[in-house]
C-alpha cells in the first residue's frame, strides 16, 4: 500500500503571521525560515495523526483488493475521484460508485466497501488498484482548533531550538503538549 500525492497543497493550516506571533517574531528577516518550520510542523503532525491537513489530491495504491472493506488510510477524505484498478486481462477498469462499491468518507477511518465483491486484478501487478482522493481540510479555517496550536508550538520549538541537541524540562514539555492536542486526531492502525 501506497499513498502517493499527486497535486500537493497550496496552503498550510497556519499562515506566516501566526507563525511569527507564536515565535515573538516582528521583523521579515526570518520569514523563510518560518515558513520552512510551518511545513516542518505541519508534516510532522500529519505523520502523527494520519490526517492530512491542507486540501489535496493523492492516490491510494494497492497491489491487490483486499477480502474486506478498503481502509483509505487516510483522513479527512472529502471526496473520491476514481477507483481503477488492471482485470486480470490486464486492462484498466473503472468502478462505479453506488453499483460496485460504497464509500464511508466520514471519521478517521474512511472506507470503501464492495456492494458484493471486489474484481480479480492482474496477478502479481503491483498498484494493480488505484484510488484518486482528495483530502485535507479545504480551508485552515476548517483545521481543528487543537491541531493548529499544535502546529504553532511545534513550529516554535523548532525556532528556539534550531541547531541544538539540548534536552531539559522545557523541550519535553512542548513535544508532551503538542502530543497531547493532537493525540485526540490520531489514527490508531487496523
């Protein structure tokens, strides 16, 4: 299984200014910095979570079906383009929605579910089936209130402490507090 994004986003759940508030930052010359530190941020709750956090489009790649329901992997989805995969012919199909599969898009743990059973696919083939989804929240507006003050406390952490290897209360504190607000949003493996 694979996730792959195919058009990535073209924003963050939170913008510079925030950013610069929460490191006590006024003047610019720190902006590219800052900016680097938000998608640090943000990818390293995203990798906590299992969410993706600004809208984008990926694609889910299997080597097979599986003999249950397709966990996604992946949350918020908001919407499900395609669902291609090779026929043992190895030709590529389309599945349609309502007639071949069913989608649960809401929770942590959106699924598609066959509505009798899925096709065979071309034998040994890897990403043999192919699902195209967007996901992520389509504003940072829309970001859960926690998830974005994670993101500024980690984005400060990474400021104070760019370059060091120290340890102490104060580090252990910030990485147990953005744990905390973000472990509530976090994916458990099924």
């Amino acid at each position: 299984m694979a996730l792959v994004t195919v058009t990535p986003p073209t924003s963050t759940p939170v913008s510079l200014s925030e950013a610069k508030e929460q490191c006590r930052v006024t003047e610019s010359n720190h902006d590219g910095l800052i900016t680097r530190l938000i998608k640090a941020a943000e990818d390293s709750i995203e990798s906590y979570t299992g969410a993706r956090l600004s809208e984008q489009t990926v694609q889910l790649e299997l080597d097979g079906f599986p003999s249950g329901c397709i966990d996604l992997g992946v949350y918020p989805v908001t919407a499900i383009t395609s669902v291609l995969y090779d026929d043992t012919d190895d030709v590529e199909t389309a599945l349609v929605l309502d007639t071949d599969y069913w989608k649960n898009l809401g929770g942590m743990y959106p699924a598609l579910t066959a509505v009798e059973s899925w096709p065979a696919t071309k034998y040994g083939k890897p990403a043999s089936v192919r699902i195209l989804m967007t996901v992520g929240y389509a504003a940072s507006a829309d970001v859960p209130q926690d998830i974005r003050h994670a993101i500024l406390l980690r984005v400060k952490e990474y400021f104070d402490n760019a370059g060091e290897s120290v340890t102490g209360a104060e580090i252990y504190n910030t990485v147990s507090s953005v744990d905390s607000l973000a472990h509530m949003h976090r994916r458990i493996g099924i």
